[in-house]
C-alpha cells in the first residue's frame, strides 16, 4: 500500500430475520447506523461500495448502488455494486480501499446485506437452494437438488478420507461456535446451544443432508436475513471525520485471488487462490500467521472452517479440524476463531458476511466484544472470505495502529 487505509467504525443490525424490512429500508439503515458509531453524516463520506449475492434472484432489486445514493448526501458520488458469490461482503471492502488508494476521496463506505426471507420471517427452502446453484459451474448442478450442500458434502468425504478425519472432529467446530455464538447480541443462534452428541445424533432437524455423504444440518450455516457497514478511511480521512487513529484499526494488508469456477479438476483441499491471496495479506503487513490471534474464517460449513484454519497458518493441511478439538480456535487458545459465532451461528447474510469478519475483528482489536468472547491480548487480526466451492477468496489482516 502507498498509504495505510483505516478502519473507523463499524455497525451490523441482528443477524436472523428482518421480517417486512425494504432494501431500500436496509441500504439505509446500514449507512446511517454505521455513521452513528462516530457521529458523522453520510455526507462526510466520499465514496462507496455495496455487496450482495441474491438482490436480483430473491430481491428483484438491482443497481443497489442507486439505492446506496439515495441515502442524503451520497448523491453524485462514485458508488459500485459487487458481487462476488459469498465473498460479496469482502469484495466491497476491497472496493472501497482500491477507490480510497486511487484518489478517488477520504473516506468510504463498504456495506454488504442480504434478504433471504420473507415479511414474516420465513423461507423457501428449495428456491434458495435454486438460486445459489446459480454460483457454482453449470456442468456440476446435474442432479443436485441442493448445490451447495451437495458440493460441500463431496468435499467433506474427501477431506475426511484424506487426512483420516472424523465427522465427529468437524462436528466439534459446530459446537464451539454455537458455543460462542451465546455470548454474541448480534448472532442468529444466540438462544440454542448443542452438545457433540446433539451434533453427531441423526433425529429431529439434524439429518444426512445428501445420501451416502457425511453432511449433517448442524454441519450447515444458517440461511439468514442481516447487513453490516464499515466506515474506512485515509489519514486525512480520519482527519475529516474528527475520529482519533487510536480508535481505529489498520487494515494493514489484503488478498483476493479466484481459481476456476468448477471443482472438478482443482485441489479443494488446498485451494491455490485462497492460499495465495492470505500470504499477499500477510506479506503487505508484514507479519507471519504466528502474529495473528484472532481471526475469522468462513464456515459455511465445518469442513470450509476446517480448511480455512489451515489457509490462515495456524494448522497443516488435514490438521485444521484438530485445531478445535484441541481448544487451541478458544478465546483464550492458540487464535480466536469466529469469536462471533461464525457462519454456523453467527448466521450467514451473504451479502454481509465478509463485511462483518471485519467487524467483529475490529470489536476484538478495539475490545469492545462482549468479555466471555474477549480475546485479552488481541493484537493482530486476520480473516478469510470465500465465494463458491473455494472458487473466491478475499483475505485481509487487521492490527491496532502503531
């Protein structure tokens, strides 16, 4: 970077249901709520970016950068809508920092969202499944009912087979992380807790999700309805907006990288984009994976945690799964982990996932999550945003300025 690019304040409405909410209503709510965090007005802001996956598909809604106009004193100012699969949120940020570098103003805006469900909360299952089947290569949606799941099935088989790892290890990520997510306001699953017996148990809600693979439901994140905002910022940003550097947090490097589309034919196991765009993060910060101590990673499901703890260094490949087991993913262990519930439970907005990694990073640098999910010497940060079967990634790491 030829200039160190701020994170100044960040906001996330309750990750769940948004009930009869607009996206006009969130687009707006997200802006205004994020300003609130530092008492500016949307006017300060210069520029700006806007993630979501399902806004045409389940939204009917397009050109959201419009929308992210609309808010008084946006009007006029350059604005783009990305979409990057579930690394949308992350593909926004980034957006914002390559305008912010290029010139174009001071202070941004990233905001990421996504409607899942409907006015009274509830959801169609099989049409979701249809639309993000809509993210992975035609060829391999052939007889998949639910893509996704499906996808990630096959690759929790072959982890499993490969690396000798039990449905029992991974279940135990999902555990852990309904665990934290009790601690979490703001995290869908707050209220249910479960067991590993519960987890690994065949009855009720928890079933094989594809016959003859070793998916589970509580294997699965969450479809859910949320948005998220962050405000980033320039030195004379931070000037402009009167927010002291201290308060702040360094986004002190980044990555994005994207392998081909189709599994078929490429190492899931160890995802060549995802690798390379953490060790871009980790070489423009200049820190090495044994730096950072809290993290949040992308589970869309057990086994996507799993490999992301290995993409971010902090376990070998095969080995991430153990890294839970042993308690070293813990609030006080080796990193902290999805501190925030993760995707499993701190429930998955598409549009606003890769968004909130970085808040709730920026929560834990800035200590300001609540204590039993408080890293005490949270020092160096780093998260992992992916879209697809491991197709996008988007990495940064994030540490208390200097």
């Amino acid at each position: 970077m030829n200039k160190p690019i701020y994170l100044a304040a960040y906001s996330q409405s309750k990750f769940g249901k948004l009930m009869g909410l607009t996206i006009p209503e969130i687009v707006s709510n997200a802006v205004t709520e994020v300003c609130k965090e530092i008492k500016v007005p949307p006017s300060s802001i210069d520029v700006g970016s806007i993630g979501s996956a399902c806004n045409f598909t389940l939204n009917k809604q397009g050109l959201l950068a419009g929308l992210l106009a609309t808010v008084p004193g946006l009007q006029g100012k350059p604005i783009e809508a990305v979409e990057n699969a579930c690394a949308s949120g992350g593909q926004a940020v980034l957006s914002v920092i390559y305008k912010l570098l290029g010139g174009a103003g001071d202070v941004g805006v990233a905001v990421g969202y996504e409607k899942m469900r409907d006015a009274e909360g509830k959801m169609d299952g099989k049409l979701i499944g249809e639309v993000l089947g809509y993210f992975s290569h035609p060829d391999e949606r052939v007889g998949k009912v639910f893509v996704f799941p499906h996808l990630f099935a096959e690759i929790m088989q072959c982890y499993m087979q490969v690396y000798g790892v039990s449905e029992s290890d991974l279940a135990q990520i999902a555990v852990n992380e309904y665990q934290n997510a009790k601690y979490n306001p703001w995290a869908q699953m707050n209220k249910v807790q479960i067991t590993l017996e519960q987890a690994m148990k065949i009855e009720g809600i928890n079933r094989y999700v594809v016959d003859g693979l070793p998916l589970k439901t509580y294997d699965c994140s969450q479809i859910t309805d949320g948005y998220a905002a962050l405000i980033l910022a320039t030195e004379q940003g931070l000037q402009k907006l009167g927010v002291a550097k201290a308060d702040c947090v360094e986004i002190a490097g980044y990555g994005q990288a994207t392998d081909p589309l189709a599994k078929e034919g490429r190492n899931t196991l160890h995802p060549t984009g995802a690798y390379t765009a953490m060790q871009k993060a980790y070489d423009m910060a200049g820190v090495k994976p044994a730096d950072v101590n809290v993290a949040e990673i992308h589970d869309c499901f057990t086994v996507a945690a799993a490999l992301g703890t290995e993409v971010i260094g902090k376990a070998a490949p095969g080995k991430g799964a153990q890294f839970w087991v042993d308690g070293k993913a813990a609030v006080e262990g080796e990193c902290a982990i999805n501190m925030s519930g993760g995707l499993i439970a701190k429930g998955h907005p598409i549009g606003a996932t890769g968004v909130a990694m970085l808040g709730s990073c920026f929560w834990q640098l800035k200590g300001k999550a609540p204590k039993e999910i408080q890293r005490k010497d949270a020092s160096v940060a780093a998260t992992f945003n992916i879209g697809g079967a491991l197709c996008a990634s988007v990495c940064t790491v994030l540490r208390n300025p200097a």
